[in-house]
C-alpha cells in the first residue's frame, strides 16, 4: 500500500510540472509573438493604428484564451483586453523584468493563473514596453484534482479490497492454527490420545500430520514408560514377597531347628541376589538409555581375544550342566567398540545360549568378519524359541516362560541390553530358531565407527 501512496503522489507531482511547464513556455511564446506584432505594426508609437491595435488585441485574447495586457516603458496599461487595468501602474514582477529586457513565466499558485511577459523595442532597441498574458491555470488544476480523487477512491478500494482479503485469509490460517496451538497445549498435559482433524493439503496440513505422527510416538513412549514402571514394581515384588514370606515364617516358628532355619536364609539369600540382578541390569539400561554422543568409550577392541575370555569365564558354568562349550576363530579381528559394554552384551546371548541349553548339549560361538563387519554367532542345542517370541525377546522384562526362568535366575533384561548396546555401536541383532531346535544369536558389528557416529 505504501509505495502505491507514493507513487500516486509522485505521479501527480509530475504531473503538474510537466503541464506548468509546458503552459508557461507556451504562454512565453505567445507573449513574444504579441510583442513582435505590436512592434512591427508601430502600435505603441503611432497614434492612428490605436483602435487597430486594440481591436486585434481583442480578438487575440479570445481566441487564445487569455488576457493581454499591454504596458509603456513605465508601466502604466496602455491597452487591456479585460479593461479594468487602462491608464493604471501595472506593478507585476514579470513587468519590471520585461522591461528590463527579458522575458518571463511564472505560475501564481495562489491565484491558479500563469503569468507571462516579454517586452517590445523600438527600432533602435529601445524598450517601449511590455507585454503581460495572464492564463488561467484551473483547467490543469482540475485536471489534476481530477488524478488525485480518482486515485483516492481506487485506494479506499484497493484498502477495504485488501483488509476483506486479509481478513478471511488470516482466518483461514489463523483458524487452523489455533486448532492446533489447543492440541499441542492438551498433549503437553499428558493427553497423549489427543490427534489433529486434517483437512486439505497445505503447510498446514503437513505439520499437523508431523504433529500427530509425533503425539503417536509421545503415546507409545508414555506407555512403554508405564508398562516399565509397572514391570519394574511387578520384578521387584515378587522377591520381596518371598522373602516377606519366608522372613515370617521364620518369626512364627518357634524352636526351629538350625538346619531349617539355614534353609530359609539362604532362600532369603538368593532373593536378595536376584534382587542386586534386576536393579545391577536397570542400571545398566538406564544407562544406555541416557545414552549421549560420546558416551560409549570408542577404543581398538580385540574381538577375538574379548570373546575368548568370555568363553574361558563361562567355562565352568558350561561344564556344570556338561554342556560342550566351543570356539571358532581363523584370524584377530580387530574392531573399534566400547570394550567393557561390549563384553557385557556378548556375554549375556553366550550365558543364555547355556541357560536354555539343557544338560549334555552344546553351544558354539564363532566370530568372523568381512573388509567393513565383524560378525558373533552364538548357536545352541537348547529350547530354541518359537517365531512368534522371537520379535519380542528383545523387550525389557519379557521372557518366554516365566517360572521357568525365574528358576534360571533371569531377569528378563539381558536381551534387552545386548540390544541397545548393539544398536549403540551401530549394529544389528538377529535370532533364527525353532521352538525345541536350538537357537542361533548373530551380532554384526561395523570395523570402524563413523566420526560421532557411535552413541546416536
Ligand atoms: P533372561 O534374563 O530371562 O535370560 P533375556 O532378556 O536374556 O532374559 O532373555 C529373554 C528371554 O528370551 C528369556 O527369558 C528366554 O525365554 C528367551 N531366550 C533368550 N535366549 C535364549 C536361548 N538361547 N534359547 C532359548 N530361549 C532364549
């Protein structure tokens, strides 16, 4: 709107010099041609040409449309075709320059009239006088009123266009918008159920779809959360229970002897360790959790030599249950990792491969590689896991069977660190069995991990 308003004014501006300009050089014109003629026709100097000279003045004046006015080398008006000015001092500034010998054009804001004049000689160059036209200006004026109104109107138009305009398109975006604002504030009060109405498709349209893409995500965040909370309360319980029970029992009994009473503290005991178990794992997946760029401790890794001493350490709970614990490894293979996580995350697939291997069987670990991956695979002869567990063995605190591993001494959360440790390193995880055919755990594990890669 601005520089329309501008522009308007500027137009008109030029508007008016242009045709000031041009009626004042016309004007001048006209003014030296009078002289001239009044010059060669003697009309000032002879007598008799006097009534000719007005006449012609006369009808000069009514066919150019303005007012002559001829005065004598002092200025009073000898002739004026308006009359009221014969035989008065004609003290107008463009006079006295006539008479001084130049000629000149001036418009009269004030008055709206355009005064021209130019001055007449005698043979020998004599000022003899001047002459003064007097134009109106009115017609331009008006004119250029005519410009301003018209472009007035068309701006009130162009405002009340604009402001209607502005108005609706406002509410179109606006309304939407607020729509949103009042969605956005009900999730961050926790009301994750809360999804967007989306209509059209526009910006709009798109990040209210981000919006509710990212509500369904904070939806399953908030009940993962509660699930583990909930889990964690459930894990926690249940030894505290036994040992509530088993604690009471020993209180109620009177004159127990020692042998019982040393059976029920170590069931108290073994309580309490599973307990150190589940919160040792928590911590260690609250952890990884909180995992930021930089938190894994990124070294060389001897992965052949890492493994090998996790299998030396399980050795003898293998040899326990006289299950055949083998390794395979044809060359060193050298791989950036976070050594003590690492360690941590191998060992829980080898120990479970042991755990859920029953007595006589076998478990082989062989770790391999390619130029970019290093690849762990743990395969047992055990229970093996049926297609339908396995997508959710990797959840926190999910075990197939949960008496029986409660009686394995299993927390539910050893898959689920091996997992996020995996996937910290920028690996990947994969299991292939058969409910009752044994179980086969690969790892693959990039050689090298990309500048700030690690930990995302
Ligand atoms: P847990 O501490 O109970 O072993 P994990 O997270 O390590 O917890 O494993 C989750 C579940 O996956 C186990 O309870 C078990 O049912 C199953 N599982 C894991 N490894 C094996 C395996 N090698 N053979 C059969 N089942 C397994």
């Amino acid at each position: 709107m601005l520089p329309l308003l501008v522009y308007s004014m500027f137009i008109s501006d030029s508007l008016k010099t242009y045709f000031r300009n041009t009626n004042e050089k016309e004007l001048l014109y006209q003014a030296n041609k009078v002289a001239v003629s009044i010059q060669k026709n003697n009309y000032l100097t002879d007598e008799n040409k006097k009534q000719q000279f007005v006449d012609e003045m006369d009808i000069k004046s009514e066919e150019e449309g303005f007012r002559i006015i001829v005065t004598d080398s002092l200025g009073h008006a000898v002739t004026d075709t308006n009359r009221s000015a014969i035989g008065k001092m004609c003290i107008v500034p463009e006079i006295l320059v006539a008479l001084d010998g130049k000629d000149e054009a001036n418009l009269r804001e004030s008055e709206g009239v355009i005064y021209a004049s130019a001055y007449i000689e005698d043979e020998e160059s004599r000022k003899i006088g001047a002459v003064l036209l007097v134009s109106s200006f009115d017609e331009v004026n008006n004119i250029i009123s005519d410009v301003d109104h018209n472009g007035f109107i068309i701006m009130i138009i162009l405002v009340l266009t604009l402001a209607v305009i502005t108005f609706f398109l406002s509410q179109a975006i606006f309304s939407p918008l607020n729509n949103i604002l009042e969605t956005i504030q009900r999730i961050s009060d926790g009301q994750f159920h809360n999804r967007l109405d989306i209509k059209g498709h526009n910006e709009l349209s798109r990040l209210g779809e981000a919006i509710n893409v990212m509500t369904q995500q904070l939806e399953h965040v908030d009940t993962a959360r509660q699930e583990f909370v909930s889990n964690v309360s459930h894990e926690l319980k249940t030894p505290l229970s036994s040992m509530k029970v088993l604690s009471e029992s020993l209180l109620l009994q009177q004159d127990m002897d020692v042998e019982m009473y040393r059976e029920f503290m170590q069931d108290i005991n073994s309580e309490v360790d599973r307990m150190t178990n589940i919160i040792n794992d928590l911590l260690a997946l609250v952890k990884l959790d909180y995992r930021e760029e930089g938190m894994l401790n990124i070294a060389e890794t001897n992965l052949t030599e890492l493994v090998a001493a996790i299998i030396k350490r399980l050795t003898p709970l293998a040899d326990k249950k006289h299950i055949e614990l083998e390794f395979e490894c044809s060359k060193e293979i050298i791989i950036e990792a976070d050594e003590m996580k690492l360690t941590l995350a191998l060992s829980n697939l080898v120990e479970n491969a042991i755990k859920y291997t029953p007595g006589y069987g076998s478990v082989s670990v062989t770790v391999d590689c390619d130029h970019q991956n290093a690849f762990f695979s743990v395969k047992d002869t055990g229970i093996g896991i049926s297609a339908e567990e396995q997508s959710k063995i990797f959840n926190r605190f999910y075990r197939v069977d949960k008496t029986r591993d409660r009686e394995t001494g299993g927390t539910g959360l050893g898959l689920a660190i091996t997992h996020s440790t995996v996937m910290m390193h920028n690996g990947s995880i994969k299991v292939t069995s058969a409910e009752g055919e044994g179980a086969t755990f690969v790892v693959r594990l990039p050689i090298k991990q990309h500048q700030g890669g690690a930990g995302k």
